[in-house]
C-alpha cells in the first residue's frame, strides 16, 4: 500500500497508528514479489540459524515510513544481529547480497569471512574509500505532527 505524505497529512486517522487498518479500497495491496521455498536446507545451522533479515536493508530509492514501531525495528535488528552473529554477520554467505561486497568500517572478530577488507581505513573520516553521498537518493523530509501522548 503506498500513500503520499500529503495523503497521510489529511487522512482521517493516523496512517501510522498500528492499531488501524488501511482501507484496501482506497489503498488497494501492491504485489512486490514472490519468495519461493522449494527445498529443506542441507546445513540447518548455515543456512537458517545464520539468517540475518534487516528492514534497514532497503535498495536505493525505497525509504521507510515514519511508523514508530518500524523506526525501533530499523535500529533493533541489526543491532540484535551484531549481538547474536557477531559484526561481520554480514559476511556470512546466507546473507551477503550476490555481485556486491562487503563496504562498512567493521573489522576483525568472529565470522570474519574475507580479507578483511584489505589494507582500507577503518575510520570515518578519512580520504582513501570513504563512502560518498548520491545526492539522487537522499531521504525525503517530512514533518512531525504536533500529537504528544503517553505511551505505556
């Protein structure tokens, strides 16, 4: 379901409320894809307790809705990931991305699956391979209501 900021600023309730469903009439469902299991894993442990899902992992592009509960989940699941697989979880065959390597400034410990990333600085910031902004996709800005309330 998609909706626009200006949408979700004159809408009748909060759209980020999660106690409330939005109609699929106004906002009908949009398909993204299929996941497919068409086989049992072969190593348990590598392929399925090694698993590291993240809805911080997101292409270019796609952002994140300002839902509250999601916001804590973007920063919880990598966090509990680093706890549970160690920093370099993303290493793990199971959950590197195919044609693409490992950038970050994490180094050294356990699950250390490649190089380490060679001789590369581990620092920000620094002049030799520091990660560059791409000006086309910088997040959108968008406003804070005014609601205060308390939650328990």
């Amino acid at each position: 379901q998609v909706m626009t900021f200006e949408q979700a600023e004159k809408f009748r309730f909060n759209p980020f409320d999660l106690t409330k469903v939005w109609s699929h009439k106004e906002y009908p469902l949009i398909p993204v894809g299929k996941m497919v299991l068409n086989r049992n894993p072969v190593n348990y442990f590598a392929e399925v307790e090694q698993l590291a899902f993240d809805p911080s992992n997101m292409p270019p592009g796609i952002e994140p809705s300002p839902d509250k509960m999601l916001q804590g989940r973007l920063f919880s699941y990598p966090d509990t990931h680093r706890h549970r697989l160690g920093a370099n979880y993303l290493q793990l065959p199971v959950n590197c991305p195919f044609k693409a390597r490992v950038s970050n400034y994490q180094r050294d410990g356990p699950m250390c699956m490649f190089d380490n990333q060679g001789g590369a600085p581990n620092y920000y910031p620094n002049r030799f391979s520091a990660p560059e902004t791409q000006p086309q996709f910088v997040e959108s800005k968008f406003k804070v209501s005014a609601d205060v309330v308390r939650y328990n």
